[in-house]
C-alpha cells in the first residue's frame, strides 16, 4: 500500500502541497515512480491524518492559519505583515512548520537575504522553496545568484522540476551577459541536467529558443535523448514566430527523416511558413502529415489553416478542395478562401464564393469585404464595388474602420471613380497614409497628374511622410506634366530621407522621370551619383537621348555603361540598333547585331530583326536585309519583318523584293491594312497602276480593317 510506503521512508517523496494548483493535483509524489497521494483522497484511510500528525506532517490548525497568511503576504507583497508573521511563529515555536512558506514569502517579497538565511538555516529540502529563491534573483536581475543557487540546489541532491526551469529561463536568456566561460559553464550544465530527464530537455530547447539562442536549441534536440516531438515542435514554433521560416520547415524535413510527427500547434506554424514563403510543394507535405492522424484531419482550426495555406500559395484549386472537405465551414474558412482568389486576380471566383457563403447561412464581416473590395478594384468592376459599398454602410461597418474605408478608396480609384474615391477619404473621420496613397496611385494610373501632385500636396499637410511606393507614383506623374521642376523638389525629398542611394527603383524612375521632361543633363547626373549602377536605368537615358536626336550621345552612354562592367541588356540592343540606322552606321550596327549573341549572350527577338532590317532597308542595303530575314529563325506571327522590308521597298520602289515581301506578309495575314498599302505604294511609285489598283481591290476583298503601322520603324 502507497501510504506505508510512504510512512516507512518519507524522504522518497516530493511534498506537493505548497505549489498544488488546486484539489485535483497530487500532496505527495514519488520522486522514482511518480506516484501520487492525496490527504483527503476518496481512498485514503482513516488513520493516515493521524500519523501525518504524530510525525509532523501534518500541520495543525494554527500552523494552517499561519501558512494561508504567508501566502496571502506573498500575493499582495507585504512584506511588513511577513516580518510580523514571521516573529509570532518564532514565539509560538511553529518555524519548523512553516520555513518553507516563510522562504517563498521573502523570496517574492524581495527580501533575499532573509529568505536565503532562513532556506540555509533550516536545510530546506523542498524543491519550491529553492525555486522560490531562484526566481526572486532572477527579478533583481542577480543572474549569477541564480545560477550559484541552481548548482547548489542539485548539489544539495534536490532535482530541479519543470517549475524551476520555467523560473529560470529568464536566467538562461539574460546569461549572454556573462562571461564566455560562465555563460559556457550554464550552457554545460543544465545541458547534462537534461540528458537524463526529457521533460526538463524539452523545456531547456523551450527557453534556449524563446531568448534566441537557437543554435544551442538545434544542437540540444539533435541530441539523442532529445529526439522527440516536443522539443521538435517547440523549435519549429520559436523559428516560425522570429521569421525564419525556412529553417522550421527545415526542422520540419529532419522530423520526417526520423519518423517524428509534429504537434497540432507547430502543424499551425508549419502551414503559416509555407503560407510566406509561398511554398505550396511543403504544403502539400504538411497537408499529407495532418492527413494521417485522424484526430488532426477533422480539425476545423487546421483544416482552415490549409485552405488559407494553399491559397496565399496561389494553389487556389487545392484551397477549394480541402475547403469542400471541411465538415464545418465557419466565416474564417470563407474568408480565407474569398481572400486567396481575390489575392490571386481571380475576382469573380472571390464574388461566387460571397454568394454561396450567403446561401450558406454566414453573414459576411469587415474581413469578407476587404477581399470582395479588392476583388472588384482588380476586375475594374465599380457597379459591383458599389452595391457592396451601400450594403457596409447599411451594415455599419465602415464606421471607424479606417482599414474598410481605406479599401473603399483603393477600389473606387482602381475603377478609375476618382470622384467617388475622393469624396470617401473626404468622408473618412480619420485619414492615414494608406487612404492617401491609394487615391494618389489612383489618379497616378489614369494619367490625372495634376490631382495627383495636389493629392500628395494635402497628404503632406495632413502629417504624412511619403515612402518610396508614393515616390514612384509622383515621379510618375511629373513624367506626364513634364513637370521638371516639380520632380526636382520630390528628387531632394527623396535624398532628405536617405532612400536614392540604395534603391534601383528609384533611381530608374527619377531618370525615366528626367528624360521625359528633357533634362537629359540631370538624368546622367542622377546615374552618375548612384553608387551601384543597373542596366534599366542606363536604356532609359540611352533612349532618352534619341528621343531628343542626340544619337552621338546615345552611343557614348552606351560605351560608357559598358565601361563601368555593365552588360546590355535585349533593350539596350533594340536603343543601339536605333541609333545605328539613324546614323546610317551600317557596319556597326552589324557588328553590334553579330555581337548580342557571340559575345554578350543576349538571343535576338523579333523586334531586334525587324529593327535591324528596317536600318539595312532605308540604308538602301535591301538585298543584305533580304538575307537577314532569310536566315531568321521561326518567330510566331512575325509579320513586323515583313512589314519593314515592305517599307524600305517603296522607300527606294523595289518592285521584286517588294512583291516577294507583301506575299510573305499576307500569307501571314491577310487581312492587314498596311502590307496593302506599301505595296500599292511601290506599284505607284514604279508607274504600274494596273497593278496597284489591283492591290486595292484585294485589300476590300479581303476585309482589311486593322491600322497602319510604322513599318519603317
């Protein structure tokens, strides 16, 4: 019988009594076995009460009053009603009873040195008491303490449970402050402490990742003992919550090599790393592992997890798949699956989900229609957007929800109502910075400069900083104006705040934004200045200066860009192939043509080949434009060539190439204006009207409808 067993050697037995959390948790514990025994449990006999009280065991009235008076002193930190406690114990001879109490008291009242004197001075022996101890140096911030008790508690042969752990995990996190050979010596340790019981291991894993020190956490789990599902799981969660998502999905990788399975909250993590990263493969692994264990696969928490996994992912048929499945659809399963179609452009998936989840007896809430505003602003569909704007104001969501006003503005401005979009942020009792940049990218898009330039004026009175998002938008819309001077004030904001020096965008767009205004000389200021260059940002002056007809200029950028160790891009070719036949500088332009393969790695498109045979056609090279087409490889619809030669052909009335290229052209089309029209040219221009006439005649034929395009370009 356990009660004999106890009374025959009562050191063998942990003394719960003064942490018990409530009547259910044991008094005693077997410190080998584990097992457990309780005063006042159904099955205990008689006469246990009366030994516990003939071996002292077993407190007495006065000693219960005494104790519950200690405890109410440790909640409230009174230390002053302790002391006095504490003095009437002494004279009615009960300190042997309560020490342990008076320790825990002192300890939480910060009084240390007493509650050390008197945990010395009675030889306490219970784990709660040292524990005690040990977090009150850890509040006083007396780490070493902490550590010295921590040894001398196991020294004492008492053997730290999970409480002492948790106590001093904050110990463990502020132990970076020591020195290397303290900090090594803690590390040591409590690292041995655990090798031979799992439970404390897995809560050394726990606070080694909750204060960051992931690596000792990795090499305490690759450990042996320590290779199971708790401290796997802990280290999953520590890594998902500080953002390195791709080693918890690593952890997770080495669980399944060793047959391990996650728990259901590192399951959660697990679906949230691939979820940003965007990782839909290891979804398909996880979902795979939630799948084998039947408890897991009817989880209505998980199972919408993985709907909202798979459709962050852009898996948005595996989201609808798993969403079928679910047993129980609440509003957070539908939202989470009208959120991925309408994150991933399919919008009017996202406005038939909103039907069936009102067919299914859900109302929406202020989550739904932020994604069914988004979804409508990516359709341009501002009826739609409108009937769900009347339908929140009915509902009274839009009230104080700046987040919900914030999308109506961004979906009005989309749909190019910039009128509405305005007067909603006019509306709004708070505006933020988000209200602003959405109506400014919105007149940003519809070309509206000038309200743009105003809007982002007023935003700059109201408080608001731009960022770099807003900046590009107005370089954007000072590039529409021409507005230089305008750009130049947004350039210095841009400097002000420390952003040009590392952002390509930026840069690019303050060039582009030059260019369009036709300051070519601070364009090449700006790429100048920038500290590392780009390819996009040198096209854009090398094309901003033929756009002027500085073509010598162009050329010299290019030889420039090319100094600095930057190689060309297929856009730099089609802007130096330009320049070339405007020059007329045919063996260049060859050499260039020759080169983008051979030796700068760049594979001639369409557009280069119809560039270059429209130079070698106006140069009057028109046989050496003929070869080149000829030995073009297959391009899909490539009429654009043809149309060239075409060009250069009534350019100098070539009737034979010219003949030989319209028939090219409409065998690839038929029904294209412009390869009628230059060959009738070339026949006129030839003095055979006959013939162009008769080209006329098949352009009606044929329904010729489409435009004239450039074909000399």
């Amino acid at each position: 019988m356990l009660w004999k067993n106890y009374f025959r050697d009562p050191s063998q037995w942990w003394d719960k009594r003064c942490n018990k959390a409530g009547p259910a948790f044991p008094d005693f514990e077997h410190k080998i076995t584990g097992h457990s025994l309780w005063i006042h449990g159904r099955f205990t006999p008689s006469w246990v009460l009366g030994e516990l009280r003939i071996t002292g065991a077993f407190p007495n009235d006065v000693v219960s009053a005494y104790v519950s008076l200690l405890r109410a002193c440790a909640k409230n930190s009174d230390l002053s009603l302790g002391v006095k406690i504490h003095k009437d114990i002494q004279k009615k001879g009960l300190l042997h009873h309560c020490s342990d109490d008076l320790i825990i008291m002192y300890a939480k009242c910060g009084a240390l040195e007493k509650a050390r004197h008197l945990l010395e001075t009675h030889k306490s022996k219970h784990v709660f008491s040292w524990t005690s101890l040990i977090a009150g140096y850890v509040r006083k911030g007396q780490c070493q303490d902490a550590l010295a008790y921590f040894e001398k508690m196991q020294a004492e042969g008492l053997s730290p449970d999970a409480v002492t752990f948790g106590c001093f995990s904050k110990t463990c996190g502020t132990i970076r402050s020591l020195d290397k050979n303290e900090k090594d010596d803690a590390d040591i340790g409590l690292q041995c402490l655990s090798r031979d019981n799992v439970k404390v291991g897995n809560k050394l894993v726990d606070i080694y990742t909750k204060s960051g020190a992931f690596a000792n956490a990795q090499q305490m789990v690759n450990g042996p003992p320590m290779r199971n599902a708790a401290a796997w799981s802990s280290l999953i969660q520590s890594y998902a919550g500080q953002g390195q998502y791709g080693q918890a999905l690593e952890c997770f990788k080495q669980m399944q090599q060793e047959g391990i399975s996650p728990n259901a909250r590192a399951i959660m993590c697990l679906l949230k790393s691939c979820s940003t990263i965007g990782d839909a493969d290891y979804g398909d692994k996880i979902h795979n592992e939630i799948n084998k264990k039947e408890p897991l696969k009817n989880d209505k928490v998980l199972g919408t997890a993985v709907v909202d996994m798979y459709a962050k992912c852009g898996a948005t048929t595996k989201a609808q798949q798993v969403f079928d499945g679910l047993h129980t659809r609440d509003i957070i399963s539908w939202n989470a699956l009208i959120a991925g179609y309408a994150q991933q452009g399919q919008g009017e998936q996202a406005l038939e989900c909103f039907e069936n989840m009102k067919n299914d007896g859900i109302s929406p809430n202020s989550v739904t229609f932020l994604s069914i505003l988004k979804a409508c602003g990516n359709m341009e569909a501002a009826e739609e957007g409108k009937r769900f704007h009347v339908r929140i104001v009915g509902e009274g969501l839009h009230e104080n929800n700046i987040v919900l006003g914030n999308a109506l503005i961004d979906m009005y401005a989309k749909c190019g109502k910039l009128e509405k979009s305005l007067r909603v942020l006019q509306e709004l009792p708070n505006r933020d910075f988000i209200s602003w940049s959405a109506l400014i990218a919105g007149y940003a898009k519809q070309g509206q400069a000038e309200q743009a330039i105003e809007a982002f004026e007023k935003m700059q009175q109201e408080g608001f900083p731009p960022n770099k998002i807003m900046f590009l938008c107005m370089l954007k819309a000072c590039s529409s104006m021409q507005a230089a001077d305008r750009g130049e004030q947004i350039h210095g904001e841009i400097a002000r705040q420390g952003l040009l020096m590392e952002d390509h965008m930026l840069c690019k767009a303050l060039v582009d934004m030059y260019v369009k205004c036709g300051a070519l000389g601070m364009a090449k200021q700006v790429l100048d200045e920038f500290p590392t260059q780009n390819v996009a940002s040198w096209n854009a002056l090398i094309a901003g200066y033929i756009q002027e007809g500085e073509c010598r200029q162009a050329l010299k950028c290019f030889q420039q860009m090319e100094s600095k160790g930057l190689f060309p891009d297929a856009r730099t070719f089609m802007c130096v192939l330009k320049v070339c036949g405007l020059m007329g500088l045919m063996e260049d332009a060859e050499n260039y043509f020759g080169a983008m393969h051979t030796k700068y790695d760049v594979c001639p498109d369409l557009s280069h080949y119809t560039c270059i045979v429209g130079a070698f056609g106006n140069a009057g090279l028109l046989e050496k434009a003929a070869g080149i087409v000829q030995q073009m490889p297959c391009f899909e619809h490539p009429i654009a060539v043809w149309l060239a030669l075409l060009g250069a052909c009534q350019k100098w009335a070539y009737v034979k190439l010219g003949k030989w290229a319209f028939e090219k052209a409409v065998k690839i089309d038929n029904s294209h204006a412009t390869a009628y029209i230059l060959m009738a040219n070339i026949y006129r221009a030839a003095g055979m009207l006959e013939n162009a006439k008769m080209i006329e005649a098949m352009k009606i034929k044929n329904n010729t409808c489409k435009p004239s395009l450039c074909a000399g370009a």
